[in-house]
C-alpha cells in the first residue's frame, strides 16, 4: 500500500481544530509506558478505544526515542480526525454537515475513502462505512436488549450506502440529512500500517505494531527468525487454538463471539449486514486473515463474518498474498495458503 505525504497537527487546515489535537495527543501520552533495553524498544499506550503496543529491536536509542515519540503524536493527531466519539473531529463534523454542506478533506482523509469505495466495491457492499445508522439503531448496551422494529430497520437502511456519498477533489458531502460515517471498520487497521511505515522509513529492522489484536510485522523476533501471533479461539475466548508465523505480514481477526445476545433462542451478534440491515446470520464465528498490511486483512477478517464461509474463502482467496481460517459453529475452514503460516 502506497501511502500519503504525513501530516501532522497544524500543518493542515482541513485538520481537527488545534486545541483538539493537542488535546488527543496530550491523552494519548499520558497512557504511555516506554522502555529501551539492550537495543529492545518497548510502547504500550491506549487510543482509538483499544490497547496498542509497538515493538522493535536493533535499533539505537536515540532512534527509538525519536519513533516512540512521533508514533504517539501522529496516533493522537489520527484519533483526533476520525473517531466519531470526539466532537469536531473531521468524521463528526462531515457527519453533522450531512444534507446540508460540503466539507472539506486533506490528501490523508481523500486517500482513506479512496480505499473505503474500493472495499465497498470489491465486497459488494458488505464493508460500507455509511452504517452507522444502523450500529446506533441496534443498541448493544440497552438492558433488556431489544429488537427494533421493521420499520425502523428500514428508515436507518434508506440512510446507508456508499454510493450515495459526494466527491469533488478535496471535498465530501453526505447529501441525506442523518447519513453517518464510521470509519471504525478500517481505521484502527490502517493507523497500523501508517504507524508501521513510519516504523520502516527510519530503517528499523524488526518491529511490531499491534492496535486491539490488528497486527503488522516487520522482520523478526529477538532470537527468533519470525514472528509468532496467536489467534484467539472463538468457541474458548481467551485462549489460542494456533499461531502464526510472520515476518513481513499483517494478521487480523474478526467475529461476534464476545459480543451477542440471544431472544427467542435467536442468536443477535454486534456485526451489521449493511445490505440487510440485520446482524448477520451465517455459519461464521470467526475470521482470522492473513495479508500483506494490515488494512486488507481488516477489510477481508471482518467482510468474511458478513458474507459467510463460502463467499469469504473465494474472496479471500482473489486477493494477492492473503490467507486466512475461518471458524464456524462445526469446523475450521482454510484457504489454500493458510498451513504456510502455521509452524510444524
């Protein structure tokens, strides 16, 4: 993946307002822990409502306080644009501007929905990141849960869709009044590839970036010729049925396992068919991908989950490099490529 020039808070207008980011970012550092040992370099921090960490080694110190710095600053400035949770960010302002104005968007953000048209295109219509109408209609914290009605299923759906989103170079406009971005569904992935390209360009050999279990590698493990990545076990949460070994590649999984709740011994998951409306209903529990960045695996782990086991491992399997296991209620299904990643 090819990646805009960077940009960081203030050099750009079309940025979260300045006192926001600084704000971001100034949270952001407060949650981090660092540390430099034996040419090991270590950070753990919270953003984007997740745990992260970066690891790299065989570096110098000066170089890993640099990368740790500026690895913080940019993930803030990035939260501070696109979470929907943070008033005036620039998804909340584009999504507050709907049905009434353009609004304008740096090279960064115009990159972003670029990727956005082709996942919509490329999944056909199962990623689209108009849906938040309808995650915010199927209220997951709501105690008794419940389930809304046709009707509203059917008004939140006339306000979904990519499609129906307005472009012109440097500008967005969502021409529905209601109509919502998420970018919750590739952000998270693609900051941790930005974070990983940072990671390269300074000539780190090794390294590691984990966002929330969205994983990119670089290189290899200390003492070790890859890197090992276990994928948690959908039917035993908290435990690891395999690992993976990596070196210059991505891992991502997705599925509802955590998160559902059962009325009339139906079961309700928290993963939305965009094209339904519904939760989904299909044989998958889990999906667990393997590509080149970080992004595709996102897009593939999460796609997989709403288009079911069939239709996912032939997607799956059209895109170049990636791999991935599928976990439904009776097996584990694999594309062609998986076994080359799991150690004998």
């Amino acid at each position: 993946m090819t990646y805009p020039a960077m940009v960081f808070s203030g050099h750009s207008v079309e940025t979260a307002n300045q006192n926001l980011v600084a704000e971001t970012i100034a949270r952001v550092e407060k949650t981090a822990q660092t540390k430099f040992e034996n040419g090991v370099g270590r950070l753990a921090f919270r953003a984007m409502s997740t745990h992260c960490r970066v690891g790299f080694h065989n570096v110098l110190e000066s170089t890993a306080l640099e990368l740790q710095r500026d690895i913080l600053r940019w993930v803030g400035d990035f939260e501070a644009r696109y979470s929907r949770f943070i008033p005036n960010s620039l998804v909340s302002r584009i999504n507050e501007a709907a049905g009434e104005k353009w609004v304008k968007i740096d090279p960064q953000t115009e990159h972003l929905l670029n990727q956005c048209k082709e996942f919509f295109q490329m999944t056909g219509g199962a990623f689209d990141p108009t849906v938040l109408p309808l995650i915010e209609l199927w209220n997951w914290k709501s105690s008794p849960p419940t389930i809304p009605s046709q009707s509203s299923v059917d008004c939140a759906r006339e306000l979904v869709g990519w499609n129906k989103i307005q472009r012109r170079p440097g500008e967005i406009f969502l021409p529905q009044k209601g109509m919502r971005l998420d970018l919750g569904g590739i952000g998270k992935e693609y900051a941790v590839d930005w974070v990983m390209n940072m990671i390269v360009r300074r000539k780190v050999p090794n390294a590691l970036v984990d966002f929330g279990q969205d994983v990119r590698v670089f290189g290899h493990a200390p003492g070790k010729q890859h890197w090992l990545i276990g994928l948690e076990d959908a039917h035993e949460p908290g435990k690891y049925w395999t690992g993976v070994a990596l070196t210059n590649q991505a891992v991502a999984s997705s599925g509802d396992y955590h998160r559902n709740f059962q009325i009339n011994y139906r079961r309700y998951g928290h993963i939305i068919d965009p094209r339904s409306g519904y939760p989904v209903q299909n044989d998958v529990r889990a999906a667990s991908i393997i590509a080149p960045d970080c992004t595709i695996a996102g897009l593939l782990s999460t796609s997989a989950c709403i288009l079911g086991s069939e239709e996912a491992l032939n997607l799956i399997e059209k895109q170049p490099g990636a791999a991935g296991a599928i976990t439904t209620d009776k097996a584990r299904l694999y594309s062609a490529r998986f076994d080359e990643f799991v150690p004998a």
